[in-house]
C-alpha cells in the first residue's frame, strides 16, 4: 500500500484530536505516516500517533520551523513528496493547514482540495459547500492530491502502528524565514475544547442579550463539556470574543450536538453550525427559521429554559 | 508606499448559493453580487494605512465584466485605482490558476504591501494569499486582527484557535485580514462622484502575459465527479416551554446517549 503522509496538529507538543481523525482515514487510503513540525515530539506523542497507526514520524524538529508560520510546514511537505511519493497528503482544515496546503500545492504543482468531510479509497472527497446545503464529490486530476479535512468528520478508531521516527533536516528557503512569529497569546476561556474541535458547542445570539447573558450558555456548555460559540449578532454586539463566532464570516462547525440558544438562524449563521448531527434549538420566536434544523427545539425563554436544562444534566450525570 | 488590495465578487451573503449543471461552477447569475465582505475589511485597512502612511491604493480584482461593480465600489470608499483581469479563458479557475494569475499582475508593479479579505464568502478556501505568497516569494502575514507597520516593519496580530500570535516581517508582505479589524466606511456621495473619474486597467489574459494553458475549468488541478442539493433535514420535535423545556430537552439528549 502506497504511504499517506499526515500533517500532525499539535498544541503545546500534545497530539490533537483531528489528528488521530486524520490518521483513521489515512489508514482506508493506504499506509500512514505523520509529519511533525518544530520541536516538542515526545515519547507521549509518539505513542498517541502510534495507536492510531502511524507506521512513520517524520520529525522536522528545527526550532527555526516553529519560528514562522506555516511556510515551513509546506516545505517539510514538499520535500517528503519528492522522496517518497505518497498517494496523497492529508491536512486538517484549520487556518494554518489549509494554508499549508496551499502552498505546498503551489511548491509541488499538485491539486488541493479543502474542507473535505470524507475521502474514499480511489480519493474521491466529498465536500459540503455553500454552508452544508450542496454536496460535491471531487478529485485532484493532477500531482500529488492534497486534501484537508474537517474537524468531527471521522471518529476516531485506534489501529496499531509502529510510529517509527525518521529525523527531517531541511534548509528553509529564504523565503519562508521572511515572516517571524514572537509571541503567543492564549486568550480560551476556562480550558473549554477548542470550538472547531469539539464534539458538542453549546452557542448563543442575540436572544442571550448581554455579556453577562453569556454566563448561563457557558454553565450549560461545562455541564456537557462542550465549546461555546457564538453568532454574529453576539460577536458584533461585543458581547462575546470574535473568536467564537460561528458563521459564513466565522468557523464552521460539525460537532456531534450543536445547541442553539437565542440564534434565529439566519444564512450566515447556518452556514456555518447546519452539518452538525443533532442540533438543539431554544428560542422565544416560534418563527425562527433555525427551528427548521432543529431535531428536537423549545419555544421559550432561553434564561428559563437553559439553566434548568443545565439543572438537570448535573442531576442525570451525577 | 504602494499598497494593492485583491477583492472579488461574490453572491450576496444573504442568497442562497447554488452550482451551475453544466460545469459545476458558481451560478453567478442566480444572486446579486457584491464585494466579498471580508475584503471590504482589506480595503478599509488598505485606506487607513494610506492615510496614516501616505500610499497609492490599487484594487485588483479577477472575474467577468461585472465584478467592474466591486472595483467602483472600492474606489468609491477611497481607493485611488482599478486594475480588472477580466476574461472568458479565466472561467472555472481553481484557486491555484487564480494565484498565479494574481501573482503575475501584481508581481513587478512594485507593491510594498498586498492585502486581502481572509477568505471569501462563496468558496470559503482561505488559500489564495499564502499562495500568492508563495508564488511572489514574499513574506506571508495572515488572519490578521490588528496590524502596527512601523517604517517598513509590519507586525500584525494572527488569530489562532486559541488566542492570537504576534508575527512581524520586512515589506514587500502579503496580508490577509479578518473582520474583527476595523469597520469598514460607506461610501460618501463625493467618493461616489470622484470614483468615476478614478482610472480602471482592464487586462485581457494575453495583455497580462499569461500562459492560458494554465487557467480555466480545462487547466483545473482538481475537478468536481458530481455535485447535489443537500437532502431537506427530516423535520424534528418543537414543542413550547410550559415550565419543563429544560427536562424536556434533558430527556431527549438522554435518549441520544449524550448524558
């Protein structure tokens, strides 16, 4: 079977989720081996790669490839094309991945597609396009196919690898050492998963009214161990870090369970939330359209409904 | 300081978008278009970079005859130049052929910083200005929320998953930025009036000295296999709070297996 090389996301040197998403489809396309950028690869790393069947770890661990952004992580990429030929390149589609892989598609001449939700044994991806209302199946026609993957679309399944290390030492371009990073400022909330991440977001919008409004969505949010995301209307009133924001202009989310609480689910909301699997809606407007994603939705005042919501989860879970 | 800002034209927000049968590309037609609301965010960062800084702002824009709309648009929140690819043998390019057009109109015009919305509405790849980046060899600073240039130095805030990184380089640099950076300006009736004066380049394919075997649907690096509307979502349960909404939706995450 041929190799499929995975570009490994890390936080602080701890493998993230996505990654072993990543690994668990790389192993229906073919061998998977994982990249790592910068310094930091442990022991514990290694084993978290190994059990999701990594049978290689190209470790690129200059500290000068953590010192700019994603440049270097394409040119590991490039390099590892040319010497091994993989059937393909699988990137999770965060900000910097898909940076990544699009200038790595640049550097080898190769065809990328992004934000795929599936990706078949002969490399057809499936992607949900235009806010989750169109599905479309395609196919890099030429070079080496570059693909990053959403977030929550492959659960996770452990298959034993061998997570072999092989040492990458590559010259950066010039180029690539033009934009330095000097600083990092972590600014999540209270060790929430991470939105894009996590496997339910609790959100909330207007109807939430304020910032202290806020405080009622995030004890809901604790009591599932949930994400809290946000919608425009609440981003752009101030009333919760941009960051959160899910939409058209914000992240896409595909969580297991998404609750939607005082959003009425406008276009630019739903494009980004309506692929999630179950999606709980609380609004006080029995027109909302967000009703019409709903799978299971109240009509009601979110500040009644929620905390009792959040009362009886802690009841039920103790 | 030369700045030039990349602004395309997309389906209003608001409309609903669809893909065309016969190729598979974006049905333009079925929605108004306007600018991409991200790179009303370039722009208005582009203006006030000129104002504070002194530069010549150009928009660069790649589409059909219409998208001339989005260029006087910009014009028209300030920006002193227009520059238009415009071209049947454009139709259908990936964003690949689209960055190595962009690369070769903006590359020896002399720009000391080349600006961009963090993604478009309609494609929403986020690809296109690290790879113009890559293509023109300069430093790349993108998703940006707040950018400082000090002399020729620009450092900008990029927003990460968790928070923000610092970044810093030497113009030439490539930009992206995302809404969280400014509030864009309405145009004013006088820069409504002053925009059709403004002088707008359009360049055909071959007056850009362009390899068209290398753009359009027919040079693609990737090609859609078959595309369809997302089935409707079965219809799901309402019901109106009477003073147990809360158990009520505990009830059934329980029969989901959730708690």
């Amino acid at each position: 079977m041929g190799e499929v090389l995975v570009l490994v996301e890390q936080s602080d040197g701890a493998v993230k989720k996505v990654t072993t998403e990543l690994l668990t489809l790389a192993r229906s396309l073919g061998e998977p081996s994982a990249v790592w950028i910068g310094p930091g690869y442990s022991d514990a790393a290694a084993a978290v790669l190994a059990e999701f069947g990594a049978q290689t770890v190209y470790v690129a661990g200059d500290e000068a490839h953590a010192a700019h952004p994603v440049a270097p992580g394409a040119e590991v990429l490039a390099h590892l094309v040319g010497m091994k030929a993989p059937v393909a390149v699988l990137v999770a589609s965060s900000a910097d991945g898909k940076e990544t892989a699009g200038r790595l598609a640049v550097r080898i001449n190769s065809g990328v597609i992004t934000d795929a939700v599936a990706i078949s044994a002969d490399l057809v991806a499936t992607q949900s396009v235009f806010g989750g209302s169109t599905v479309v199946h395609s196919t890099v026609t030429s070079g080496t196919p570059i693909f990053t993957v959403r977030p929550n679309s492959t659960p996770p399944v452990a298959g034993a690898g061998a997570a072999v290390r092989s040492d990458v030492a590559i010259e950066l371009s010039d180029a690539a050492k033009k934009a330095t990073v000097t600083g990092s400022t972590v600014a999540t909330k209270g060790g929430r998963p991470e939105l894009a991440e996590a496997a339910i977001v609790v959100s909330g919008g207007r109807g939430v009214g304020s910032t202290e409004g806020f405080a009622v969505i995030e004890a809901l949010a604790d009591s599932l161990h949930a994400a809290v995301g946000a919608s425009r209307a609440a981003t752009d009133a101030g009333w919760y870090p941009h960051q959160y924001q899910v939409g058209q202009t914000g992240k896409t989310v595909s969580p297991q369970l998404y609750i939607a609480n005082g959003i009425s689910g406008a276009i630019q909301h739903r494009a980004g939330m309506q692929t999630s699997k179950t999606i709980i809606v609380v609004n006080k407007d029995a027109e909302a359209p967000i009703f019409e994603l709903a799978d299971y939705g109240v009509v009601g005042d979110l500040f009644a409904v929620v905390p009792q919501l959040t009362d009886e989860i802690g009841k039920r879970s103790a | 300081m030369k700045i030039a800002v990349c602004v395309k034209q997309v389906p209003d927000t608001w409309a609903e978008k669809k893909l065309r049968v016969d190729d598979s590309t974006l049905d333009r037609d079925a929605a108004d278009g306007v600018m991409n609301e991200l790179d009303e965010y370039a722009v208005e960062e582009a203006l006030r970079l000129g104002e504070a800084h002194g530069a010549e702002v150009t928009i660069v824009t790649m589409g059909p005859d219409r998208a001339a709309e989005t260029i006087r648009k910009a014009l028209s929140m300030g920006a002193d130049a227009g520059v238009h690819l415009v071209d049947d043998a454009l139709h259908g390019s990936d964003a690949l052929a689209t960055s190595y057009a962009l690369a070769e109109v903006l590359g020896g015009r002399g720009f000391d910083l080349i600006i961009f919305g963090s993604e478009s509405t309609d494609a929403r790849m986020s690809v296109v200005p690290a790879m113009v980046a890559e293509r023109l060899g300069v430093a790349q600073l993108t998703f940006a929320q707040k950018v400082d240039l000090d002399g020729t130095s620009l450092t900008i805030e990029r927003v990460t998953d968790s928070g923000f990184d610092t970044v810093s380089a030497t113009l030439p640099v490539v930009l992206s930025v995302v809404e969280k950076i400014n509030e864009p300006r309405y145009p004013s009736f006088k820069g409504i009036m002053a925009a059709k004066k403004k002088p707008v380049e359009t360049l055909s394919v071959s007056d850009a000295g362009l390899d068209a075997a290398k753009l359009g649907a027919s040079a693609a690096w990737s090609s859609v296999v078959d595309f369809a509307a997302r089935p409707p979502k079965a219809a799901g349960i309402v019901v109106v709070d009477e003073g147990a909404g809360g158990v009520n939706i505990a009830e059934f995450l329980t029969d989901q297996k959730f708690i």
